[in-house]
C-alpha cells in the first residue's frame, strides 16, 4: 500500500515539474514573439518587411534556445503537438490535458509580460483581422509542417536536433505561410491580448484554431503512413522528455 502511494505521489510530481515546465517555455515563447513584435514596430515603422524579419529570428532563436533548455523535462509548447504526442501513445489523456492548459495559460501571462515590458496596458484586445481562406490555408499549411518535422526528426533518431530544427522550421515558416505561421493555438489565444504587430482579433482566432488542428491531424495521418510502428514512434517521443 504504501509502495503504491509512493508511486502515485512521484507520478504526481513528474506530471507537475513537466506541466512547470510548459507553463515557463510558453510563457517565455509569448514574450519573445510578442516582445520582438513590439520591438520591432517601434524600430523599423513603416517597414513590415524588416518588422517580420526581426521578429521571425527572435521567435526561431527563443525556440531554440527554450527547447534545448526545457527539452529534458517536457518541451511541446503547443497543444498541437501535445495532442499529436497523446495519439501516438507518449503521454496520457490526462497529462495532455493538464499540458495545454499550463501552455495556454503560459502564451496568455508571456502575452502580459511583453506588454508591460514595453509599457502598454497589460491586456490591450487586438484588432488585427487576419481572415480569409489564403491565410486558413496558410495555418494548415504550417502547422502540417510543424509537426511532421517534429515527429519526423524524432523518428529518424536524431533527437538533439529538435530544437534547432523547430526554430529553423518556425522562421522560415513566418516567411512561406500567408498566415506567418501561428501554428499554435495556445500561442494564438495569448496574442489576442495584445494589440501589436503580433496581436490577432479574437474574430479570427476560432478558424486558425480549426485550421491548426486539421493541421496536425493530417501531420499525424502522414506521420502514421512514414512511420507505421506507433508504439516506436511513442517510445522516440518519450525519450525526449524522460524524467
């Protein structure tokens, strides 16, 4: 009995030192993406061009940098990809539930901190429409991509390179996607906080939801048909994030 309490309990803490850790990850990811954003206007107005440059590197160097510093303890700062993970079989129902709501929270407080950097109101509702099946279809599009690299460079046994693959999949997605590349609903509910250059209205944020999980369950479907052994793919995947 008291074996089995004990289990229970440490279960417990590996669940919450991994929710800790998606709950920092995103919450650092928002700030650099919201923060770059912000940074950016103010450094080269007028110039979206240069704006999204400066915020595509910041975004894919953070990932980088969040992913080889969280990947030991669990790195997804997606729901997308937690979503992807639990139906290949590497975490459970309940951990992938407890997963996106510490990155949603996570997106919404790096959101606020980046506002309150820059000395804006810390909740300033954005009214960016981003709206239109050109852009629907770019969010397809990139979370597609999102997860098959992820899953993709796992599989091929080359783990460490995660990190350095989703941030180079990340920047040059803001750049090939007509949505530049949201591919995160936990990430688009928090910039519906701010009313930067990075903010979206919440009008549009239900169909880039919609449109980012079709994403990832085609991703899964292709990665089911590359990589047909789920219980492989589920083993790879926990290998990243072991306690």
């Amino acid at each position: 009995m008291r074996s089995a309490a004990s289990s229970t309990r440490a279960a417990a803490d590996v669940l919450a030192r991994k929710a800790f850790a998606e709950l920092i990850g995103s919450m650092l990811l928002a700030a650099a993406v919201v923060g770059s954003g912000i940074a950016a206007q103010r450094l080269s107005p007028h110039d979206a061009g240069l704006e999204l440059l400066e915020n595509s590197l910041v975004t894919g160097a953070a990932l980088v940098a969040l992913i080889l510093a969280l990947g030991p303890v669990s790195a997804a700062f997606n729901p997308v990809v937690t979503l992807a993970e639990r139906a290949f079989g590497a975490i459970t129902t309940r951990a992938a539930g407890v997963f996106i709501a510490a990155q949603v929270v996570g997106c919404c407080v790096g959101t606020i901190v980046a506002n309150l950097m820059f000395e804006l109101a810390a909740v300033d509702i954005s009214h960016h429409e981003r709206s239109g099946s050109g852009l629907w279809l770019g969010e397809v599009v990139a979370t597609f991509g999102l997860v098959v690299v992820v899953f993709g460079v796992v599989r091929a046994g080359r783990s460490q390179l995660v990190a350095v693959a989703v941030g180079g999949y990340i920047t040059a997605a803001y750049w090939f996607t007509s949505s530049t590349s949201f591919a995160n609903p936990a990430i688009s509910v928090g910039r519906m906080l701010t009313s930067s250059f990075a903010g979206i209205a919440p009008s549009s944020v239900p169909m880039f939801l919609v449109m980012q999980l079709l994403g990832g369950a085609l991703a899964v479907g292709a990665a089911m048909v590359l990589y047909p052994d789920p219980n492989q793919v589920a083993g790879d995947v926990a290998q990243l994030d072991a306690p």
